[in-house]
C-alpha cells in the first residue's frame, strides 16, 4: 500500500470520491430545505453544511484542472505548494557525515537548494532547486553530468520536482547505472513573468544562466565542466530556452532536450516589449527558425525534440527546423506522444530524453 503522501490526487478515482461527496453535501442542504416546514433545522449547521458543500466543489474544479494539466500528481506535491517547504541548502546536506544521513537519503539521492550570487547579470540573488543521485554520495570521487531543467511560464524552478517528478525519473535512471545532477535554476524574477531566458530590456536570463548559475554549479559541486557534461532540457517555453540558449551557447553544451517548446519568442507583450523597440536585431538572433539554417557544422550538436500529438503548433514548428538543423550535421531525434501542452506528456517525455543523452553514445555526438 502505498505512503499516503504518494496517493495519486490526479486519478479519476479521486476525482470521483471528491464528486460523490459534494453531490452528498448539496443533497444534504436540499432535504433540509425540504424538511424546513415540518421542524425548522439549525442555522449553524445548515451554514456548515454550506460552507462543505462549496469548498467540495471548488475541490472537484480544481482537480478537474490538476488532472488535465497534472500538474500536482500527488498528495505530497499538493502539500509541498500549500506549506512551501523548502529543501536544505547545498552546503549544510554536504557538511552532513555519511552516518548521520538517512537511507532515503542515501538510497534515493537528496533534493538540495543552490545559493546562487549574482556575478554581474543583474538577476539578484537566486537559488537553483538540485537533485543529487544516490552515487554522488557513494562515490565521493567521481564527478558528473549536469542536467539544466528550464521550467516554462508562468513557472517556478520547482515545477520539474512537482508535475515533471524530475527527482523520480532522476532515480530510475540512476539504478540503470545513468547517474547526472539536475539543477532547475529561477529563470525568471516572479513566476507570472515571461523573459523568453533571453537578455532582454527588463531581465537578463541568458547572462544569469552563463554568469551566475552554471559557474555557481561548477564551483559547488562535482560538475562535469565540458560541453559534453552539461545538458539544457525544458518544456513548454523552458523548452524554446533550451533551444535558443542550446544552440546559441555551442561551446557550453552539446546536448538539446526540447519538450514542446516553440522555435521563436511567444512574449505575451510582443517582440518589442521583450527586446525594445530597436531589438530587431535580437529578435532575430534569439530566433532559432530564422537563424538555424546558418549555424556552424561545428561543435557538433545532439537534440531531442519531442511534443504532444495533439500540440498543433509545436509539432509545425519541430517539422519545420528538424530537417534544417540535421542539414547542418546535428543529431536530431523527432518523438511524438499521446497528449497536449502538459506534464503528462514532459513527464515521459523527460524520461526518454534523459535516458537517450545520458547514454555513452549522446555524450560522444554519435547518432
């Protein structure tokens, strides 16, 4: 029987107990209403049983909701929103000996919080949510590879512990002998905003990327430092950044996992509003529909670009550039899934990308 913080809140199981509850409540206020002649019933419990009956049905809205977009699958991640529990800092799990750890801990890797300085990009100080594999523990002098998690907008860099379960897909792959560190950075102020992770006019998300958040990375913790030790992966518009930051940044990585992401800047206020009003020539830069076809044969580049089937305008734009991006010599693996624009598809999606560029053959550039 599984731990009641691991019960699924996202099955129509549950959405069907929440259902008949509230269809319980409100035929319960109606035989009230209908019994009010005969003996008049108390205010406070027709006021309760009110009060029940509608928190239910927002209940039944949202899972509704949850369910389509799944983007709390379990009670714990339910909770982790509502209380905003935070994970350790870095530094104070590491200071940690191997004794005093638990066997969860050690069995199943360790979600730790990044500090992160700003060095010049004008970001701030952030923090990067990190997922270490149980072998960063066990094998003290090893290093390894780092999976960058872009989350997508609106979003918040714990989205991919939450409805993308990176920590659980970074396990599985861990015991088939496929260990990496995850680090999903703050690529964005407020969750509500939308840089595009480009340098824009109002925020600087590619020079916080390169500046402030891959050196903090390699200087914490047991990083592999060559392009072919880092991995940009993201969804939705996480996944435009890890493909414009991806190719745009060929001498810092070699591998592009795209999940549903669009191959141009979709910034609610328009091209202007994100770069300016004489950013033409940003736009255009930060464009990889445009500017793919010119891209160098060299560094050699692996993509995984995957989408929903029934994601229209992501599977055109991937149809689009998949074939310009192979004409410059890159390796690019095309997938498409049963779903929508949602974490049931990244989730999957995540976990075959993951297992395809953690293979010895996605580090080498090989097909």
């Amino acid at each position: 029987m599984p731990h009641f913080g691991e019960m699924a809140i996202v099955s129509p199981q549950f959405i069907a107990s929440l259902t008949v509850l509230a269809l319980a409540g409100w035929f319960s206020l109606w035989l009230r209403r209908r019994r009010r002649r005969q003996k008049p019933p108390r205010r406070a419990g027709t006021v309760a049983l009110f009060t029940v009956s509608i928190v239910l049905s927002i209940s039944v809205a949202g899972s509704c909701v949850n369910s389509y977009f799944s983007y709390l699958p379990k009670v714990n991640d339910l909770l982790d929103l509502v209380l905003g529990g935070q994970p350790p800092e870095l530094r104070q799990a590491l200071a940690e000996s191997a004794t005093d750890r638990t066997a969860r801990e050690a069995t199943d890797g360790e979600l730790v919080r990044l500090s992160v300085p700003d060095n010049g990009s004008g970001f701030g100080r952030s923090s990067a949510m990190v997922w270490l594999p149980p072998q960063y523990f066990q094998q003290p002098n090893n290093r390894f590879r780092v999976v960058y998690l872009f989350h997508g907008s609106p979003g918040v860099a714990k989205d991919w512990y939450r409805g993308g379960e990176a920590g659980r897909i970074g396990l599985q792959l861990s015991r088939e002998g496929k260990p990496a560190i995850l680090v999903a950075p703050r690529m964005s102020r407020d969750w509500l905003d939308d840089p595009e992770c480009v340098d824009g006019v109002h925020q600087r998300i590619e020079s916080h990327l390169l500046k402030d958040v891959i050196p903090a990375v390699d200087a914490s913790l047991r990083s592999v430092t060559t392009r072919h030790g880092r991995i940009f992966a993201g969804m939705s518009a996480g996944g435009f950044c890890a493909l414009n930051l991806g190719l745009r940044n060929r001498s810092v990585t070699s591998t592009i996992l795209d999940l549903s992401g669009f191959t141009r800047p979709t910034h609610s206020g328009g091209l202007k509003a994100l770069f300016g009003p004489s950013g033409s020539d940003a736009a255009r830069q930060n464009t990889p529909a445009e500017y793919a076809g010119s891209l160098p044969r060299n560094p050699a580049m692996s993509l995984w670009l995957d989408s929903g089937s029934s994601d229209r305008r992501v599977l055109s734009d991937i149809a689009a550039i998949a074939p310009v991006l192979r004409s410059r010599g890159y390796t690019v693996v095309e997938r498409v899934r049963p779903g929508a624009h949602t974490y049931s598809v990244w989730r999957p999606a995540l976990h075959d990308a993951l297992r395809w560029a953690l293979a010895p053959r996605a580090a080498a550039g090989q097909p």
